[in-house]
C-alpha cells in the first residue's frame, strides 16, 4: 500500500504477488519513480509509482528475496537473497548485470555507500561482504553466471507466469512465455499442483488454445479438495469453454482505478466491466463485487451515461455499505469514493437536493434516504 505520509491515508494499493506470498522488502528509487518489491517467491518487481502499474520483473534468484537497494543515481538495483547471492540489475531494462557471491550463508540485507562505488552485504551469519570498484562492482568480486545458478523455482515461474497471462493490460501479457513457464513449473511439479495447472490454463487460454486450456483446468480440478477452490477453479472452465481468457479481477479492478483517477473514462469501462462479470460468478455476496459496480457506475458516469451509471453507483454503494464491517483496512476508502461518485452524478444532473444528501454522508456516516 502507498501513503500519504501528511495524511496517513492509503492512496493506492498494489496487488504484487499472485496468491498468499510474503512481501519483505518494499524501497523507492532516490527520485520516488520507481518502487521495488520482493519476497517468497523470488521475483524481484519494480512498479512505476505515478500509474501503479509493472515497469518490469527481475527473474534470476532461486529463493526469497528479503533486501533490495537502489544505487544513489537510481539506475541499478541491487538484491539479496537466502539463495546466498547478491545480484546487481539495470534498474531500467530488468537486465542482470552481474552476480556476486561471498563467503557466508543467507543474505539479509544489501546497500550502497553514498558515492555508489562500495555495496555491502549483511549475512545471517553475522558476518558483512564489501565490494568496491566503480558504480557497479567488479573489483574483487566473483561473478557466477545466471545458469549455474541453478534454474527458476517452480512457485516463481507460476507467479510469473500468471501474471503475463491474466494480466489486464495487454501490453503486459506474454501469452507464449507464460505458456514456457507455467509448462516447466508443472513439470517440475509432476503435474500435482493444482494451482500450477491452473495458471497453465490460463496461459493456454491467453494463446487460444482453449481445448488444452479446459483440458488442464479440469486436470486441476481433479486434485483438489476444497470445495471453494474448485468453485473458483469452475468460474474460469466455464470462460474457456466459451474461449474466453482470464483476467485477474484485482488488477482489472486497479488498473480500472487508476483510468478512472487519470480521467480515461472509456478506458476504464472494459475492465471494469469485466471484473464485475468475473466478481458476480465468482464472489457475488462479497464487497469487492460492489466496489467492481461502484467502478463500472464511475467509468460511465465519466463519459456522461448517466442512466446506465446510476443504478450501478448505487447498488454499488448499498452493498459496500451492507458490507462494511468486511472490508479491510486497505479498502476503508472505497464506501467514501461511492459516495463521491453519487454527489457527482447528481451535481451534474442537477439534482441539488439528492447531492446535498449524499455530501452530508461524506461528513456523518449513516443510512441516506432515497
């Protein structure tokens, strides 16, 4: 989540991890552009923070990644890991540079002196590894080649996998590499991971091949054995039965936010249109389901419609409102952002009165009267 650090409200949430994975280390760029994020699975991921959306992923360590560090003119990132390695990218292309190792185990934290020509790293060993020699390390420094050190880890090509084929921005799928990915994590698995198979679905479904992608999903389904799972899992064999490819409902729902806050109005109408179709199959009584409502209501309303828009803001709103004591703390502004949207709907159809209404909820929560 990023903060207004004056107001201490949440103004974006990042969805940066497919699934219940640890994020441990979260740093900025020395400018604030970029923000870097890593964790269990091994993917490093630096965010543009302006738009919230994936500037690029670091795929090269075999483990968590637990400390992450910027150079002081921002263009290279260095990372550690419990693989016991340190590794030095440019912070521009997702490239590798090089790979550093020292003496010592796990690797706990890394950081750069202030000039850029000495990196550290901290061990849990207790001992520190120091490298000098130019803005990026080569003097007394051991470089390993990527391929020796050993392959991607199956949960790591899973995540990454899922995300070039769900993600919501086609700018941002590889249908054929996540295809690449998800096929050796099952193979690494023995094909006994349903949640692996799942994503190999999806990423079939992204390439168009809908016949392999029913076929795997139902594969995935056979191992599970909690009822809820195979309900989500049955949500997205009925969209590749009518070939249709997945999309991650939240990051449809972020990316539809961040249309809907740069004014991108008929851009926004897709995925949020989509995401509340997913959400409806698949978490009908949830409040995410709600808010997806609220979003579609706002990318209308944004493009004057106003009669399709206010049904959905306010179904959308009532829902949040029912729903309250569910929503987390990261979604505590969603109820407050229906509302505006409700105060704005009826501000320019100049209905005065309903929009004096629902600015006094802004102000005093409590039932509004229709």
């Amino acid at each position: 989540m990023l903060y207004d650090s004056s107001t201490g409200r949440i103004e974006r949430r990042l969805s940066v991890e497919n699934g219940p994975v640890g994020v441990y280390a979260t740093v900025f760029t020395p400018d604030g552009s970029l923000l870097a994020t890593a964790g269990d699975s091994g993917v490093v991921k630096l965010w543009d923070v302006r738009t919230g959306r994936l500037h690029t992923a670091l795929h090269g360590h075999t483990s968590t990644v637990s400390t992450v560090a910027f150079s002081p003119d921002g263009s290279t990132v260095a990372t550690g890991s419990s693989d016991t390695t340190v590794r030095l990218w440019d912070a521009a292309t997702g490239q590798e540079r090089i790979t550093l190792t020292g003496d010592s185990n796990e690797v706990t934290s890394v950081a750069f002196s202030p000039d850029g020509g000495t990196l550290i790293a901290g061990h849990r060993d207790g001992y520190v590894d120091v490298w000098r020699g130019g803005r990026v390390p080569q003097a007394e420094v051991e470089a390993v080649p990527v391929e020796e050190t050993g392959g991607a880890s199956a949960n790591e090509d899973n995540a990454v996998a899922w995300d070039l084929a769900t993600n919501p921005d086609p700018k941002l799928r590889d249908g054929q590499r996540a295809v690449e990915l998800a096929e050796n994590a099952v193979a690494a698995e023995n094909r006994k991971n349903p949640q692996i198979l799942d994503t190999l679905a999806a990423a079939y479904a992204e390439i168009g091949k809908f016949t392999n992608a029913v076929r795997v999903e139902q594969e995935a389904m056979a191992l599970l054995k909690d009822e809820p799972a195979k309900m989500d899992f049955a949500v997205r064999l009925d969209l590749y039965r009518s070939n249709i490819p997945c999309r991650d409902d939240g990051r449809e729902a972020e990316v539809a936010m961040e249309l809907l806050a740069e004014g991108k109005f008929a851009e926004a109408e897709p995925l949020a249109r989509e995401c509340l179709t997913l959400r409806e199959k698949e978490i009908p009584d949830d409040w995410r389901t709600f808010n997806a409502r609220s979003l579609l209501g706002g990318s209308l309303l944004g493009q004057k419609k106003y009669a399709e828009a206010e049904p959905l803001l306010i179904s959308g709103y009532e829902g949040l409102k029912q729903r309250e004591d569910k929503i987390p703390p990261t979604g505590e502004m969603r109820p407050q952002e229906a509302i505006e949207r409700l105060v704005q709907l009826y501000e320019e159809t100049g209905r005065s009165d309903q929009a004096a209404e629902w600015k006094k909820q802004l102000a005093e929560p409590g039932p509004v009267k229709q």
